[in-house]
C-alpha cells in the first residue's frame, strides 16, 4: 500500500504560479511512475504530467506544455507540479497518484493509489 498526500494548492491570480507536492508513503518501486490529474466541476478527471521514479523521464498533456513543470526528490519520496502562467481555466482539484512505468500514463484508470487532492483556484 501506498499512502500519496498533495499540498501546496491555494488561491492566485492569473499569471501567478504554485508549486504542488505530493509526498508519498509506505512501498514504492522504481518500475513505477507518479503522475498528476486535476478534476474541475462538472468535468472528467484530466490528466498533466508524468515521471519515472527511477530515469526521471517526463511525460506531459499539451493543455500544460510548457507552463507547468513535473519533478522528482527520490530521497524524499516526493513529486512536484511546478505551475506557472496560471489560467482561470487551472481552476481544479489537483491529484497526484501510482502508475506502473509501462503503463498509458493519460489514462486514469491505469494508476494504483490516489491522493486525496488539493484544491487550485485562480482568479481573473
């Protein structure tokens, strides 16, 4: 089992940026990868980004190309969504979760283990 626990979401303006982390716990294998999705009202769980725990490798949506930026800290058992140029249309729940490294990382329903989310509202 893998506990995933996201933080980092908050209020900003447009144009503003946020870094979201997603700390994770228990057993973790370097044949898989952490992705993150976001959820807004009324709309299907999307996702962003991906990284291999143990290359680094990234993998990201072209919605967030180039504005939003997916790390790792393998020593601290962390991944980061750093988020810049924020649109109101950013404005979701952000989920960060487990997915094996040979795996569709667009699909949500490839990944193991979810975080709880963490909300991201970006005003006009």
């Amino acid at each position: 089992q893998v506990q995933l626990v996201e933080s980092g979401g908050g209020l900003v303006q447009a144009g503003g940026s946020l870094r979201l982390s997603c700390a994770a716990s228990g057993r973790t294998f370097s044949t898989y990868a952490m992705g993150w999705f976001r959820q807004a009202p009324g709309k299907e769980r999307e996702w962003l980004a991906a990284i291999r725990w143990s290359g680094g490798n990234t993998y990201y949506a072209d919605s967030v190309k180039g504005r939003f930026t997916i790390s790792r800290d393998n020593a601290k058992n962390t991944v980061y969504l750093q988020m810049n140029s924020l649109k109101p249309e950013d404005t979701a729940v952000y989920y960060c979760a487990v997915v094996p490294v040979y795996s569709d990382y667009g699909d949500p329903y490839e990944y193991h283990y979810w975080g709880q989310g963490t909300q991201v509202t970006v005003s006009s």
